[in-house]
C-alpha cells in the first residue's frame, strides 16, 4: 500500500521508506488514502486478546511490512514492558469510561507507539538493505522525547537526539530525561517553546546541505515525532481495544456507536480516531480537547486555523502546541487536494492563518466536537473527580473529562464516551497535588510522595526512582543552534 505526501501525489513511499524517513522530500506527512483496503472485521477484533489485537490493526494500515513479521513484532513490542497484559485498561469512572494509555514505561500514551516504532524502523532498515546509521531527531513538549529515549535506547544502527523547550516541561518530565540510560542517546534543551524546537527539527530535515552532510557521515536523518506514520498505525489500535472491553463489559452491542474524547496537542492521537474510524470502528464523535493554547476549538467551530495568539504556558504542557502537525494529514483525508494542502500549509507558515473551504470544515464538524478548559478549571475538575469518584486524572485527561462535559450539556449527546487518559498524575505530582489538597511541597518529586500518601495510588516505578538517579544530560542552545548541535554530536 502507497502513503502519500500530503503536499504532492508525486511523493508515495511504501510502509518502510515512510516510516524510516518520516517526512516526504516535499516537507508533507506520508498519509494512507485508500480506507477501504483497510476495513477491520469487527466481529474477529472482538475475540482477539489485546496483543494480537494491537498487531492486526498495525498490520491493516502498514500491510508491506508483511503479515508474519507484524504479528510478531507488535507483541514482543509490548510484552513485559507494560503494567498489564492488557496494554490499555480501560477502566469505568462514574458514567464515563477512562482508557488508560499510561501503563507503559515512561507513563505517557507516547509510550503505546514508541515501543513499537524502534521495532519498525529496524525492520524498514533490513527490508531495504540500509547500512547506515538512522539518526532520530525528535522535538517533544515532554512526554514524546522520553518515550522516544527509551524505545530507542541501544537499537543497532539507530542514534537519537531530543529536543525539549527549556522551562517547557515539567520538572519530573525533565528529570525522566536528562537521566536516560544508553549509549545512543543524547538530549537538549531549546530556548524557545515546543513550536521552535518542532520547526527547528522540521528545518533540519528540509535542509538539503544537512542532508548531504549527514550522507557524508554515513547517517539518515529520521523522526520519532507523530508525523510519523509508523506513530499513528498502533494508536489506531487502542481505540479498537476500548470498543472491544466495552462490548465485553456489556456496556454496549457490537455496532452502537461511542464518542472519544481527546487531549489533543499535535492532533496525532485523535487523528488516529479518525484513521479507526475509517477502517470501521463505530465512532459517534471525535471529542478534541484544548487547553488555553486553544486554536484547535476555535478551528473546528470556525474553520479558520489562525496561530497568530499568545502562546500559554499551561499544567498541562505536553498541549502547549500552537502549530498542530498532524492536522494537515486530516486536512486531506476530510476532502483536500494536494495543492490545496499545500496551499494552506503554505499561508500557515507565511501569514499565520488560514481558512479551510465550506466542504472541509462541514465534513470535519460532522466528526468531531471541540472544546477547552483554563488551568483553574482543569485543577477543579481534577479535584471534583477525585472527591467524587476516587480516581486521579492528570491535569491532560482533565481537560478532556471536563469538556466531555461541556458538550455533553450543550449537545444533549447522551452517546457512551471514552476518554482517553494520556498521563499517570505523577508525572504532574505537583499541580495534581495542588487540585486535591493545600499542601505546597517544593518540588515534583516531594509531590509525589505526598500525593501518594494522601490517595492511597502507587507511583510508576519508572518515576519513583528518579530521584535516586544522576542527570546525565545538560545542555541548552539556541534555536538557531539545532542543526550546529547535531553536527556536533553526530560527527565522526
Ligand atoms: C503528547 C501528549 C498529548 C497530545 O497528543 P497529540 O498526539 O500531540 O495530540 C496529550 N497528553 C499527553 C500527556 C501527551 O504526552
């Protein structure tokens, strides 16, 4: 099966050219077109136990990859990595059912595609014969870049570099890696926001004179961010496992529709709603939830996509994103053409803004809701579900459980919702912390105990030992020292 860059029908690429170079030449993202090669046999998925389930949905959207190495693959990806055989617990909360995407290694959902992704580019690599060294470079708003450091650890033939925005993460976030363990690893702080540091990445592979420079050194330049499709094939598949424990719970028939509710950033995770959706999953609507940084809503209530606002520092920063990559991929799928893409990709980065045609914009808010949520009401939110229901939602899932309810009162949409929880509260112990009680500890790390002691939660072990840890990693440049940076750590 072909991906397609979104900017141009004259850049295809098969499953592993895509997923080992992760952007197009032409600065697109390589997006599937073809659904209907792709359809899931509900009534199959229903019986499948989670890992198989996660490897057929990643072996109907990157089928060239071959079936046997897939269904192999995927599960060895997961097993013993996660807290539960089951991957993805969903568990039910009040009315509303939380599907809990953190149980991985770093306790972010990033951690679902990056334990996979490393696996995938191995393989692309041995498919097409490649000997030199893939170079990962990767910009995170926190929660990526670890996931990345840790799927990538050690790979043969695989060397990484993260990029985070300085004062950007939260401290627990950027203790989990400055202290990655591996020889392969390296991590940087940018002075600049999330979207410095994404453009910054994205500019180093447009660059043809870096990537001569990188051919010379015997390396290719790749990316572990969600625009790459290798990121979307196994988040597709969770939406398939929380519709599966539904069906088996009782709470619905096979065929009734469910929402899903989404803390969205990049518009990866939901975009890959959109993808189960489309290859059958009875999805009633894609629930997109913004913090402050609230350009998505306005977006799809409006059509306009206009970046031109104030950037927000928010608790729930891994959503401080005003240039949603991913967003483009649907751009196409919801009824672009590629010039048209193109075209507005192209007034985004020269004015700032644009606005989708009627078509889109209709085809779009036929699927999803939109809405956003402040700190303050994140923090309540997070406060009332504790007292309420005994469960501890961190300050991302917050944002979505909270316009859940937004829309819930304004629609009169009484259709089962699914949110999707993309964090362990830990990794935000200390506004978490703040929501449920007035104890002011100094730091994250004596949030956690504190937060720990009060509810009775066990902390990951991933993050309860990250005290005891040295920092390994400390440097900070500008933003226009990235690709300086790379050269400097990748050389010789
Ligand atoms: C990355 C991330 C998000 C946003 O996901 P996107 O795919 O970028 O929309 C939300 N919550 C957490 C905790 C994350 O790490």
């Amino acid at each position: 099966m072909e991906f397609y860059s979104t900017r141009s029908e004259k850049h295809t690429a098969g499953a592993a050219r895509a997923v080992l170079t992760g952007l197009a030449p032409d600065g697109g993202l390589y997006t599937p077109l073809d659904f209907g090669s792709m359809r899931v046999d509900m009534d199959r998925v229903l019986t499948l136990d989670a890992p198989e389930l996660f490897a057929e949905i990643v072996y109907k959207i990157l089928p060239d990859f071959g079936e046997e190495e897939i269904k192999r693959l995927v599960p060895e990806a997961y097993a013993g990595k996660f807290q539960t055989r089951d991957i993805t617990p969903l568990v039910k909360v009040g009315d509303r059912f939380v599907l809990e995407l953190f149980r991985g290694p770093t306790s972010a959902f990033k951690d679902v595609a990056l334990s996979v992704l490393p696996r995938l580019v191995s393989l692309a690599r041995k498919q097409l014969g490649i000997s030199e060294e893939t170079a990962i470079l990767t910009a995170t708003s926190g929660d990526t870049g670890k996931a990345a450091l840790e799927g990538f650890r050690d790979v043969p033939g695989t060397r990484i570099i993260v990029f985070y925005p300085e004062g950007g993460v939260s401290d627990i976030q950027k203790a989990q890696m400055a202290t990655q363990k591996g020889g392969n690893v390296r991590v940087c702080a940018v002075k600049g926001n999330f979207d410095d540091a994404q453009t910054g990445v994205k500019l180093i592979y447009a660059d043809d004179e870096a990537e001569h420079w990188a051919k010379r050194e015997g390396l290719r330049l790749s990316s572990a961010n969600s625009i790459n499709i290798g990121r979307l094939a196994p988040q597709a598949a969770y939406y398939f496992k929380a519709y599966r424990d539904m069906v088996r719970m009782g709470e619905i028939k096979n065929g009734e529709t469910v929402n899903f509710a989404v803390p969205t950033g990049n518009f990866g995770n939901i975009l890959a709603g959109e993808f189960a959706r489309r290859m059958g999953l009875p999805v009633g609507k894609l629930i997109c939830a913004s913090n402050a940084n609230n350009v998505l809503t306005e977006f799809i209530q409006t059509g306009v996509y206009d970046r031109r606002r104030p950037f927000f520092r928010t608790v729930s920063p891994s959503m401080d994103i005003l240039v949603s990559s991913n967003l483009e991929r649907y751009l196409l799928l919801a009824g672009g053409s590629f010039e048209l893409v193109d075209e507005l990709m192209r007034e985004l980065r020269d004015k700032g803004i644009y606005r989708a045609p009627e078509h889109i914009t209709e085809e779009m808010q036929k699927h999803f809701d939109a809405g956003w949520a402040d700190d303050l009401t994140v923090k309540q939110t997070i406060g009332e579900v504790w007292r309420e229901h005994k469960y501890l939602l961190d300050p991302h899932t917050a944002v979505a459980w909270k316009v859940t309810g937004d829309i819930k009162a304004q629609t009169g949409d009484n259709t089962k919702t699914v949110v999707l929880s993309t964090a362990s509260p830990y990794k935000f112990g200390f506004d978490v912390l703040d929501a449920i009680s007035a104890q002011r500890p100094a730091t994250g790390f004596e949030a956690m105990d504190v937060l720990s002691d009060l509810t009775g939660v066990p902390i990951p072990a991933n993050l309860a030992e990250l005290k005891e840890l040295q920092p390994r990693f400390s440097d900070c440049v500008d933003k226009t020292q990235m690709l300086a940076y790379v050269k400097e750590v990748l050389k010789g």
